[in-house]
C-alpha cells in the first residue's frame, strides 16, 4: 500500500509540474524563463525555509550540505540547458529529447552508480512514454533538427535525471520538507544572478503576482514535497519515468483551458504517454525493485 501511495504522489507532482506552463501564460509577455524559474525556485524554497526553521526541521551544523548542493546545482543547470535547447532546435525537439532522455539517464545513473538493474517493466513504459512524448511534440509536423541544441536537451535531460538520483540520496538523510526548502533556496540563489542581468521588473506588477504564487507554491514546493515523498519508496528510474506526467497534463490543459488543438497522431502520443505511466504505476510495483547487478 505505501509503495502504491508513492507512485500516486509522484504523478500527483508531475500533475502540478504540468501546469505550470498553462499558468506561465497569464504573466506579462516578454518573461525570461530563467527569471521565472529563479522566482519560483527562490519563493518556494524561500517560504518553506522559513516553516522549517519555525519548526526547528533544520540543523544548519549537521545537514547534508554536499547533496543539497549538487541537488541544487543539476536543478538550476537544467533550467538553461532546458530553454537554450527549446531556443536553437524549437519546443517541440528540444521538449521531447530533454523530457524523453532523462528516464534513460535516470536508469544508466542507477546502473552504473548505485548497482541497480531499473528493470524490463521500467523499459517497456520509458519507451511507451517517449514514443507518446515525440508524438505528442511533433505530431505538427513543425521540427527543426540542431546539432548544438539536441546537445544542450541531452544534458538537460542529465540533470534532471541526477537531480533525481542526489534527491533520492538526500531524503535518505533529511526529511522531504526541508531537502525541498533547502535545495530550491539555493536553487534559486544560484540563478539571481542572471535574473538581475535579464531584469526582474515584472516581479512588481500586481497583476504577475497570483502567476508567481501559483507556480512557487503549487508547481514548486508542494510538487516537489510530493516527489521527494513518492522517491523515498521507489526507484529514480521509475520516478522520472513518472514524471513523464508532465508533458501529458500540460497538453490536455492546452486543450481544456487554452483552446488548442491536436492532432490525431497528438492524441495517439497522449494515450501512449498514459499507457507508459499505467505500467510503470501498476506493473512495477508488484515487482521488486532496485533489484541488484552486482552482489
């Protein structure tokens, strides 16, 4: 039953993941994402910093200060690998080969580091889900293949797959509350700098504001409150592989609230998107997992 709940919470955050761009919509044009990525990151981890250190959740002297940081750093290096992709090789490329690598990183980071086999189940549903994923951004028949921006969507796809790794190490370690407080603080600080640069006017306007909440509480703390939740009895493979939730929710919102259209084979994409979260929510889990290569 727990492990039941831990996958159910982990589509619960992709869910939230998957609104954030429908809600990006509503703020002033002309945004930098990375602006908009510090802001959420910083209010989010900001304000449940605070609640952590309220309830005495922190012990600054003992904390696991090199897993938050390397946490931190793979979160705030996804975010500009992430939109430099979607700028050189366009969103539909850039969206499918950085969402569709990082359940196969996340696999080879398990095999490779920690010893652990993700599994046939884990397989079958990452490559259900890609095939959906590519469907689902491409379907338009709107593509533009760049060398250097296929690049940056890979080690986009790293880092949200190492993220996911470290994260899984730290909740072993701290609890989920402050893990999330902690690593999007820092997340956050380590992308101010830029967002100075860029400028963060817009932060002032009144109407910006119910945007910004939304994404830092909703699509970011809470999300990653339930992710880290989920991560505690599942493996970083199937997690990710979950995730994939994302790109799906956001589509169906695209329809439902925005007023666009797919396409037939767009639609084909989103049943195989929900075919790949279905096995690995309900196949994996009568399995074991984490099941070891190496004795």
């Amino acid at each position: 039953m727990q492990r039941s709940l831990s996958y159910i919470l982990v589509l619960l955050a992709a869910i939230l993941w998957g609104t954030v761009g429908t809600t990006q919509t509503y703020l002033t044009n002309g945004i930098q994402p990375i602006t908009i990525a510090m802001t959420r990151s910083l209010l989010g981890g900001g304000i449940l910093l605070i609640l952590a250190i309220i309830m005495k959740k922190i012990n600054f002297k003992k904390w696991s200060w090199k897993q938050t940081f390397f946490a931190a750093l793979a979160m705030a290096l996804f975010q500009p690998l992430f939109f430099t992709s979607v700028n050189l090789t366009g969103v539909a490329v850039g969206t499918v080969v950085t969402i569709g690598s990082s359940p196969i990183f996340a696999g080879l980071i398990e095999w490779l580091f920690f010893k652990k086999n993700p599994g046939r189940t884990w397989l079958l549903a990452t490559v259900l889900s890609i095939i959906g994923c590519t469907l689902l951004f491409t379907a338009s028949g709107e593509t533009i293949i760049v060398p250097s921006g296929i690049i940056f969507a890979l080690f986009a796809g790293f880092m949200f797959a190492s993220y996911t790794n470290v994260s899984k190490v730290l909740i072993a370690k701290e609890e989920s509350l402050p893990a999330v407080a902690m690593t999007f603080t820092i997340c956050g600080l380590i992308l101010l700098p830029i967002s100075l640069i860029l400028g963060i006017e817009w932060i002032g306007q009144s109407s910006n504001w119910l945007p910004i909440m939304t994404m830092a509480f909703l699509g970011t703390s809470l999300a990653y409150i339930l992710f880290l939740n989920g991560l505690q009895k599942i493996s970083s493979s199937a997690a990710v592989t979950l995730s994939l939730g994302e790109p799906l929710t956001a589509a169906l919102l695209g329809v439902f609230l925005v007023g666009e259209t797919l396409s037939s084979l767009a639609w084909l994409g989103v049943a195989m998107l929900l075919g790949g979260i279905l096995v690995v929510t309900f196949k994996r889990k009568n399995n074991p997992i984490d099941k070891k290569v190496i004795s």
